[in-house]
C-alpha cells in the first residue's frame, strides 16, 4: 500500500505540468520546476530525515513521513485558491519531504526481509505496484480534473477566461483532500502492524568495523551517481511525455504518462519473472542500460508524423495510436523499469549498521529528477525543439552501464 501512495503522488507530477501551465500561465521551462521542486525535497531532506530515523526507528519513521504529507497534501487548497504557482511549489516539497523519510525507511526492509540474491525481485514486486498507480494517475486525474481541457494544450491560455482559471484551479481541493485523509489512513494501518524490527540485524550484519563514514563505500556513491542518472531520464520520460504530446497538438495528451507507466509495469513483471532465476541482477542493471541508449536514439531520430509501430503493436486493441517518436519516449519506461530495484542491492550490499546512512544517499540521488529535467526544459526553451532535448539522457544511461559492469563491484577507493 505504501508503495502505491509512492506511485500515486510521484507520478501524479506527470499530470500537473501541463495543468498549472495553463492555470499558472507558464512556458516549457517553467512549468518543469515541478519535478525540481519535487525532487529536490529528497536531496535537502535525506541525511536530516536519516537523523529523524536514527531516534525514531523505520517503522515510526514511515509514520513521521505520512504525517508530513498530510500536510503537504492540504496545503494545496489555499495553492488551489489564490493560483500561486509559488504555493503549489511549496506544498509539492513539503510532499517530497515526507515521500523522502518514507523511501529511506521502506526500501531497506523489502531488502532485509529475504535473501540478498532476490532482493531486487522483491523491490520489483514493490515498483510494479507502484507503476500501477502511475497508470492509473493520469486516467483518474484526466477524469477529474481535465475532462474538458484535453483538447486545449497549447491554446488553452490564450482562449480560457480568468472565471474558467480559477473554477479549473479549484477542481484539486477535493482529490488532494481525498489523499490526504488515506494519508491519515495509513497512518493508522502502520501504527497498529506487526512490521518486525530490521535495525538489530542491520547491526550483526555489518562486517566494515574500519569505516567511519558512508562515503567510505565506493559503491554507495557511484550508486547515488547512477541513482541521478536514472531518476533524470525516468522523469524525463514520464513526466514529459505529456508535455511533448501537447506541444505536438496530440488529442488527449493528458493521459500519455500511461503509456510509459504501462511499459514499466511489463519491465517490472519481466524483472520479477527473471530474476535472479535466469539473470543476476547486475546483469539486468547492464540490459536495462543498453535499452535506455537505444530508445533515446529512437526517440531523437523517430518521426514525429509517423505512427506505424504502434499501428503494428496495439492499434488491434483499440488503444490510441501515437507518432513513432512518443511512443519510444513511452518505451524509455521499460528500460527503466528495472535500474532503481537493480541499483539498491549492488549499493547497500554489506553496509550493516551504516544502511540508513547507504539509504540517505541513495535517496539523495533523486536529486536527478529535479535537475536533469529543468536541463531539458532549458534545452527545449533555447532550441525549441523538445525532440532533440532527449539527448541529455544519453550519458545518463552511459553511467548507469558502467555502474552495472564495474562500478558496483568497487569496494575501496584507491
């Protein structure tokens, strides 16, 4: 359940670009501080929410991280009210914050409840439920909020009159104090489970007496660094795919962050499926990485008019057909799928007692979703060609390969 909320609020972002570019009055560029604004919560908040961890245990933690968002939640009625694109940056990083304590407690208990070899299947079990959520995030919100405007994009601004703004603004007050109240829900399933205690074996496990500090472990800092490079194009997918669909006057752009969630989820049941059974994990982490560079070819080099490979693939099932090179910004999501539960285990690995440090800094990593996006917005802005933006996820994918091959096998730097 938890890791549906994960899905759910992080991935409605994909939706709210395009909505407050319209209602906020913005361009490219600026309505894509909403993934900065969001993702840079995990990189200011990571040690400090550690800290809150160390006192706290992971179980209260996670409680600690619902309340916060709670609040976050609720502070988008009075952003709702005024159309203060500042507000709405606030309550989407108090939102981060609390999404922040909640990742660094959670991942390390899908890690430690099991065997090591098959921690990354259990994390994929984890993503596929909240790849679920993001397909479901943008249908829902499409629903709700954007039922009459999917046709607008990019005129939506100079036709709307400020009375159609501000009714459009005001339709987030009940979704987002609807999650607020299964916040306060959840709150009550934590308090009262039987989650067991993980720090006790944390402590036996650890076999690094000599280290004094998490930067000590080469492989939790590349890991971070191959965290960035992935949450980068993970945003830039999903996040964008809207965006890039309106500026291309596609019909119902508002619901194409559903394609690339619906890739992902077919990445994450082939995750679950072969690992570690038929490929290690690092193995995956390599496969994952060498997809990334060629979708990101396809995406660039793909036509924008042309919509045959989705003719071919779906257009029997009677989905929506889109142009080649939408559908391989939507493809990047299986090749993504399977790098964030690949990473953690390769990073973490006999860390002990220093493993919600290892988490913090993994965490910090999401930090490539605030920045590696705002750098595409800005290439977009200067160019005005969003298509060849894409290319900043080619050294991305670069460094996630080298992670994969060598860089999670680094124990000392020399």
């Amino acid at each position: 359940m938890l890791f549906f909320i994960f899905g759910f609020v992080t991935w409605l972002n994909g939706s709210l670009i395009p909505f407050l570019k319209i209602v906020c009055n913005l361009n490219d560029f600026e309505a894509l501080y909403v993934t900065f604004t969001f993702y840079i919560a995990y990189t200011l908040m990571a040690f400090p929410m550690a800290s809150v961890l160390k006192y706290t245990g992971y179980r209260n933690g996670m409680i600690v991280g619902l309340l916060i968002m709670v609040i976050g939640a609720l502070l988008f009625v009075p952003a709702a009210y005024s159309i203060n694109y500042v507000y709405f940056l606030g309550a989407l990083f108090v939102l981060g914050t609390g999404l922040t304590i909640l990742q660094t407690a959670s991942n390390p208990f899908v890690i430690y409840l099991g065997p090591k070899e098959s921690a990354a299947k259990r994390i994929a079990i984890m993503g596929l439920i909240n790849k679920v959520a993001g397909v479901a995030v943008p249908i829902v919100f499409s629903a709700l909020v954007l039922s009459d405007v999917n046709n607008a994009s990019e005129f939506a601004i100079i036709v709307i009159s400020e009375e159609e703004i501000q009714e459009l603004s005001e339709r987030l007050i009940m979704p987002y104090i609807g999650m607020a109240a299964v916040f306060l829900l959840l709150i009550g399933l934590v308090y009262f489970s039987k989650l067991p205690k993980i720090s006790d074996q944390l402590e036996q496990s650890n076999g690094e007496d000599d280290k004094e500090s998490i930067f000590q472990f080469p492989q939790v800092v590349l890991g971070s660094m191959a965290i960035f490079s992935y949450l980068g194009v993970e945003v830039i997918s999903c996040d964008t795919i809207n965006l890039y669909g309106s500026t291309l006057y596609m019909e119902n752009f508002s619901i194409l962050t559903a394609y690339a969630m619906s890739f992902m989820v077919v990445g994450y049941i082939i995750g679950v499926s072969a690992i570690p059974r038929f490929i290690s994990q690092s193995g995956a982490l390599m496969i994952s990485a060498i997809v990334g560079l060629l979708c990101i070819f396809g995406i660039i080099f793909s036509s924008i008019d042309e919509t045959y490979i989705s003719e071919i693939i779906w257009s029997w099932a009677g989905l929506a057909i889109i142009p080649n090179s939408v559908f391989f910004v939507a493809m990047v999501g299986l090749a993504n799928a399977i790098v964030w539960p690949s990473i953690w285990p390769l990073a973490l690995d006999g860390l002990g007692k220093f493993t919600a440090k290892g988490s913090s800094l993994l965490i910090m990593g999401l930090a490539g979703g605030a920045l590696i996006p705002l750098s595409f917005g800005r290439i977009t802005l200067v160019t005005g060609d969003m298509q060849f933006a894409y290319a900043i996820c080619f050294p991305c994918y670069a460094f996630i390969l080298f992670y994969a091959i060598k860089g999670h096998k680094i124990k000392k730097w020399k």
